[in-house]
C-alpha cells in the first residue's frame, strides 16, 4: 500500500513569511497611487483580492525565505517514492511559480480568485483528492487544526502562540513532530529597529554644542527627548523602508540578511509595529516638545516615505535626499531647544553629507561591480560605470564643506563665541584627512555601505573625532 501524500502548507510554513502580505507590499511599492485599491478589491472577496494583487505585483519567488527544515522533509518523502503537494490559501498564480521554482511538488490547491482555499476549503479539497486520513500535513496556525483533523499525521512547522497546546489537545489531532528555526526574536527585533542607526540622531544635539549650551540643563533635557521621539520615527521609518524592499535587500549580499528579508520577523509584525512607534514618537512629541519639532519631524518622515517609494532609485535625487535626510536632524534639533541655526552650520551639514551620501552609493556600485553586475543594480539610478563621476562629486562635496569650515573661522558670531577663533584652522586638515581616506577606502572597496556607521566603529574615524572636538574645545 503506498504511503499517503505529503500536503505542504506554504505561508508560515514553506516559506517564513506570508505571500499576501509580501504581493500587496510589492505592489503599493511598484504603484504607491493605487494603494487603495486593495480595499475595492477586497469588497469582491478575499479569493479575488489576491488575484488581483498575484497578477500585478513583481514578486520575485527565486528569493523568499524558505525553510530549509521543510525542503528537506519533503526531499526525503521524494525519495520514498511518496506523492508531494503544495496546499495553500495564496492565489494559484504565486503558488505555482512558487511550485515551478522549487520543482519539489506534484500537485497544486491554491485559491483561484474565486474560492479562498483556507480552513475547511481547503480541508474538503484534499478528503476529496486523497480521502480521510489520507495524508500528512505540515502546517503552522489556527487555520490548520481543521485539516489537521482530517490528516494522517500532523507536523507543526514554527506553529504560532497557541497552536502547539490546541493541536495536543486535540484527540482528533495525531502529531508526529515538530520543526522550529531557531531564532532569537529579540535579537531580530532589536536588529529590525536598528538602534545603532540612532547615533545619527545625535546630530540634535549640534545646535547645543555649536552655541555653546550643551551644559543647559532644560535644554539638554528637551533635546534629548528629542533625540528619543526622533529615534522612535526613524525606527519606524527603518521598518517600513525594509519592508518596501524585501526584493532588493534579497538580492544584496548583506541586506539579505536583515529581519525581515530573511524570514526572521514576518513582514505582517513590521507592519503592525510601523504605526506604533510612529504614533508614540509623535504623541510624545506634541506633548513634551515644542509643535515646529514635530513638524520637522513629520517632513522627515514624509519624505522618507518618498525617498522608499521613489526617490532612491533617481538619480542625484537620491543622495540630495539623503543629506537633507541628515539636515533635517540638526534643523530638528534647532526647533526642540528653540536655538538659532546660523547660515554656516547648514551649509557645511549639506555638503558633507552629501559626500557620505555619495559614498554609500559609491560602496553599493562598487560591491555590484565586483560581483558583475551591468546595468542599474539594486533598484538605484546608475550604472556601475558611473564609479568614477560620483568619486569626483563626493569628493569635491567633502571639500566643500572643509572650505564652508575655513570661511566660518572668520564670521562675526564666530569670533563673538570663541576666544581664540584661529585655532580652528587646526580642524581643518584633519577633515581633509578623513574626507581624503574615507573616499580612498571607498574606492578600494573596503568602505560599509554607510559611512556614518562606519565612522562610529573604525579607529582612526573616532581618533579623528577626538581630536576635532578638542581643537573646537581649545578654541574656547
């Protein structure tokens, strides 16, 4: 008598994330002005909702996350000659590009824009094709415990809260083992939210330090809070950017690596915990802040959102974007303490971060260069023969603001706030040194994605820092 088949749950289960919410994420990206239209669609039913979003997103199924512990289960059911199939409530369309990739599956029930193949549908369909315990099932939620019921054996695969005491609970349920990946949902989480993005944040507290107020006790008090209310937004905004880029990210040979790109948190907690950090960050910010603070911080975050959605992948756009994304934090700071911004802050933050800005898309043109790539890699706006055009742009960015930071030595304020104004000279050539070396490391190669955090963990870049902050402090 041969042995039953093996039924394949795919979302949770096969794949370590959810193909519905994954397609309408490709989709609001791909066409952010129709993002409504998902709910007409879903007036018509769940099944013709995801029909409609299976056939218009640009999923790329080659690169989801699936679970290794499952392929091998069913490669060796494979090999004991047994029938394999792919169950799942996901639209045909998805499933069977899914099927086709994997080339591990006979057969395919999926939803068809009519009937959404979940619960007791999908229970019925397969006591019809393979009769009542006539076949194992791997599955993961609530929806499953009804075809559990129906299944020769059950397997929970990384079952959700609840599932595993349920499906022992059940005498109708027989529950022949369980695979879970072994992950640290705290450690992913605290990945996800990329805290040490949040030393960017302090950038907030430069108005202080340039008018010399950081010993202010009630202002410091405000600009921290600040810095706390920014961080929780741009946490936010980290989210949402990763979840919008799940494809890119999969692709890249590090960004693959995130959270949510590789299957660690499912992209459904992301967008669940996007508007709870925005709501805190804002509501704290109009309660305990001045309100121009958290108007700057509501640019911050829509243009953020453009730069997601679009902005990123024009050209120069992108990297004015990003600097201004910088900006923004010191003119945020400014409108928390309620401290002047002079001409010559914003225009040296201008210029040397667009440098930075210049060099992240340098490393990422670069990495994709190595690896052979042609074309525009990454989603971006340049081809990676425009190495050495953004090589001279940021470069003479970084120069800039050197020259921006010599012309302030002799201002008026300058001199007002300085005893020996002067001695500033002295930043000066160690700026050149670090701009200098930061772009000669880019072209080797051998530069992080993101200066900024790289400056934060090399050597030389904290020595230069040291030494900077203690030429202004003598200047005193």
């Amino acid at each position: 008598m041969p042995e039953p088949a093996l039924v394949v749950d795919l979302d949770g289960t096969l794949l370590r994330s959810d193909l519905l919410v994954e397609s309408t994420l490709s989709f609001v990206r791909t066409h952010p002005l129709a993002a409504p239209w998902p709910l007409y669609w879903l007036t018509r039913g769940k099944a013709h909702l995801k029909r409609e979003i299976a056939t218009r997103s640009d999923l790329d199924v080659t690169v989801l996350p699936y679970e290794p512990a499952v392929i091998e289960h069913i490669q060796e059911a494979r090999e004991q000659g047994r029938k394999t199939v792919l169950a799942t409530a996901s639209d045909q369309h998805l499933a069977r590009q899914v099927a086709d990739h994997l080339q591990l599956f006979d057969d395919v029930i999926a939803s068809d824009g009519h009937t959404n193949l979940s619960r007791t549908r999908k229970r019925d369909a397969l006591v019809k094709a393979y009769g009542e315990r006539g076949f194992d099932y791997l599955g993961n939620s609530h929806d499953d415990l009804v075809v559990w019921r129906a299944a020769r054996h059950a397997w929970l695969v990384n079952p959700l809260p609840g599932v595993r005491q349920r499906a022992q609970r059940d005498d109708s349920i027989r529950v022949a083992g369980e695979m879970c990946a072994q992950e640290n949902l705290w450690l992913s989480w605290l990945r996800a939210l990329r805290l040490h993005q949040w030393l960017k944040n302090l950038l907030i507290l430069v108005p202080l330090l340039t008018a010399h107020k950081l010993t202010d006790l009630p202002l410091l008090n405000q600009a921290l809070l600040a810095f706390l209310f920014y961080g929780l937004c741009a946490s936010s905004v980290y989210l949402l950017n990763d979840l919008f880029d799940l494809n890119d990210d999969r692709h890249h040979p590090r960004k693959r690596l995130r959270p949510f790109a590789s299957g660690a948190l499912p992209p459904l907690h992301g967008l669940v915990a996007t508007p709870i950090l925005l709501l805190a960050a804002f509501a704290g910010a109009l309660w305990l802040l001045p309100w121009q603070f958290a108007a700057v911080m509501a640019g911050y975050y829509l243009i953020t959102l453009a730069y997601s959605l679009s902005l990123k992948r024009l050209m120069t756009i992108d990297v004015i974007t990003l600097a201004l994304l910088y900006t923004l934090r010191i003119i945020a700071g400014g409108a928390a303490t309620g401290v002047h911004l002079t001409f010559w802050i914003l225009a040296f933050s201008m210029f040397i971060f667009l440098s930075l800005a210049l060099i992240k898309r340098y490393a990422e043109l670069f990495d994709a260069s190595e690896a052979g790539k042609t074309g525009k890699p990454g989603g971006r706006g340049y081809y990676t023969g425009d190495l050495p055009m953004l090589a001279s742009l940021g470069a003479a960015s970084g120069y800039l603001a050197v020259m921006i930071l010599a012309l302030y030595i002799y201002d008026q304020s300058t001199v007002a706030l300085y005893r020996q104004p002067e001695v500033i000279w002295l930043a000066c050539p160690l700026l050149l040194v670090w701009i200098t070396r930061a772009w000669m490391l880019a072209h080797r190669g051998e530069m992080h994605d993101d200066p900024v955090v790289f400056a934060m963990r090399d050597r030389f870049s904290l020595v230069i820092g040291v030494l900077f902050g203690l030429v202004f402090w003598i200047a005193i």
